[in-house]
C-alpha cells in the first residue's frame, strides 16, 4: 500500500467514526475525534494549512473546546481536508516520495543493526532523522540554515509547536549516540541503544512526515 492510499485510509477512517456518533457524541467522544482529525491533518497538510488552523482555534477557543456540538464543525473539517487530499491540492507529491525514500533508508539501516554492524546503522539512522527534520521544516514553513545540524533543528521544531519537550529530549539523545557513532567513541552506546533508535525514528518519520 502506498503513502497516499495509507493516508486516504485513515481519513476514511476517522470520517466514518465521526458520522457514527450522530447526536450522541459525548464530550471524551469530540475530544478524542478532534485530536485524532488534528494529527492527522497536522501530518498531511501541516500546522499552518487552514484546516488545522481551524480545528485548533476550535480546541482553542473555550466555547468549543469541550463542547460535543461541535464535532460535526470537526467532521465537516475532515471531509473537506480529505477531498482536498484526493485532488491533489494538499500535499507535495514530492514529500510523499521523500517519506518514501526515509523509509528505505530506515529498512537498511535495520538490515544492518540485524547483521550485526550497529555503529553504521547509527548513523545512517542519525541521518535519517536529521534529514526528515529538515523535511518538516519544510513542511511547516519554517526557513532555516541549510548548515544546521540535528540540535539546532530540535530546538527551532520545538520552538514552532510542532512536536513537544519529550521529543526535544528524545532527539537530543538520539543525536548524542548518532554523534558518538561518528567519531568512534563506541563505549558511549550499545547495540541496544541502536535498536531503541533505530525503532524510534522510524515512528517519528511516520507520525510527522506521512
């Protein structure tokens, strides 16, 4: 399955709950289904695209914030996002391949720590992540120096909202093993600290850049 059929599928998917509930949502009910519809749309059209500025000024605002009246405003949301996705309006076709790409190089980099080589497959997977970094900054509109590195990305993503203190302090650790790996310092992480890196990244690159 594709990228954009993987996308497709979840706004179905969600678009289907949320006409289930009718008039009976509850409030943990909107709740969960406008946190849902916002990850999603955050990930596909990104944080400053108009369909995600309106479900957070509805999360935002205390009128609406828990108000389950206002899941169908939510739905309608969703619906307009994904037949926006499917006519081609949304998203870069060229992030798509990108993500595409992310996820070969992931593959390799787990063939790799499976072989039995976990110093390259850090870096290679340090790579990765700093690479899909970029990407979303692209994607969020943030304008960076083409010569910062994984640090100075974290900070600046961080500093915009798109991801939260625990991620900063998830990829400054990440960074630190990739950079050991670099410079030969091999007492500094384990097979095991690859592994858990290794894994995380490639969630990182599907919840943010899928």
């Amino acid at each position: 399955m594709s990228i954009q059929e993987k996308i497709s599928k979840s706004f179905i998917q969600i678009i289907q709950e949320g006409r289930g509930f009718g008039e009976r949502a509850s409030n943990s009910d909107y709740l969960r289904f406008r946190a849902q519809a916002m990850n999603l749309i955050r990930r596909v059209c990104g944080a400053s695209s108009d369909h995600y500025k309106e479900l957070k000024r509805l999360a935002d605002n205390p009128n609406s914030a828990t108000n389950p009246y206002y899941l169908t405003h939510c739905l309608g949301i969703a619906e307009a996002a994904h037949r926006d996705f499917e006519a081609g309006l949304l998203f870069d076709v060229r992030s798509l391949v990108a993500a595409e790409m992310l996820g070969d190089f992931m593959d390799q980099a787990e063939t790799l720590l499976a072989a039995g080589y976990h110093v390259p497959a850090a870096s290679l997977a340090g790579a990765v992540l700093e690479d899909a970094m970029r990407k979303l900054c692209e994607k969020n509109n943030i304008s960076l120096p083409s010569n910062l590195g994984i640090n100075a990305l974290n900070t600046e993503l961080a500093r915009n909202d798109i991801y939260d203190k625990l991620i900063l302090k998830r990829i400054t650790a990440i960074a630190d093993i990739r950079n050991n790996a670099d410079h030969g310092n091999f007492d500094k992480f384990t097979k095991d600290d690859v592994a858990d890196m290794v894994k995380w990244i490639g969630r990182f690159a599907s919840d943010y850049l899928q």
